[in-house]
C-alpha cells in the first residue's frame, strides 16, 4: 500500500507564502530607512560620504525598488583636470 503524503502541497505553499511576507517585511524596512535617510541634515549626510542629492534620489526610489542604487560618482584626477568616474 502505497502512503501519499498530502501535507506536501501545503508545506510548499507555506514557504512562498513566508518568502512573500519575508520580501515585503524587508521591503517595508528598506522604505523607512530611505524616508529616515531623507530626513537627515547636511552634517549627517557629510558624516555618511553621501550629497544631499543623492538622499534624495534614494529616497524617491519607489518601494518595491530594492536593487542596486546608482552607481556613487567621484572625481578622478587627470593630466588636464578632474572627470567624474562610476565607482
């Protein structure tokens, strides 16, 4: 006699759903760092390495954005002056 388990289906369906919830919890958290991140002053933002434009852009970002940000520019020293790089 063959056992079937029928618990299998439901085990699998368990897992997405706590992936679902685990994505959208952690998109959640992502947002409230950005608004924080947009909140912050000039000093702060001097502290991080980061401009006030690019606080802004990463707070603009839409929620479910969760990819890579930009890409941070810095200036790179040339014979004939300075150009701006993509790290």
């Amino acid at each position: 006699m063959e056992v079937i388990n029928t618990a299998a289906p439901f085990v699998r369906i368990g897992r997405v759903v706590a992936g679902v919830w685990g994505a959208f919890v952690h998109a959640l958290a992502v947002n409230a760092e950005r608004r924080q991140l947009a909140n912050l002053d000039d000093a702060d933002l001097k502290d991080l390495g980061i401009s006030r434009s690019q606080a802004v852009f990463e707070a603009s970002r839409p929620i479910w954005d969760l990819g890579e940000a930009a890409p941070v520019t810095r200036p790179v020293p040339l014979a004939s002056g300075y150009r701006v790089a993509a790290e």
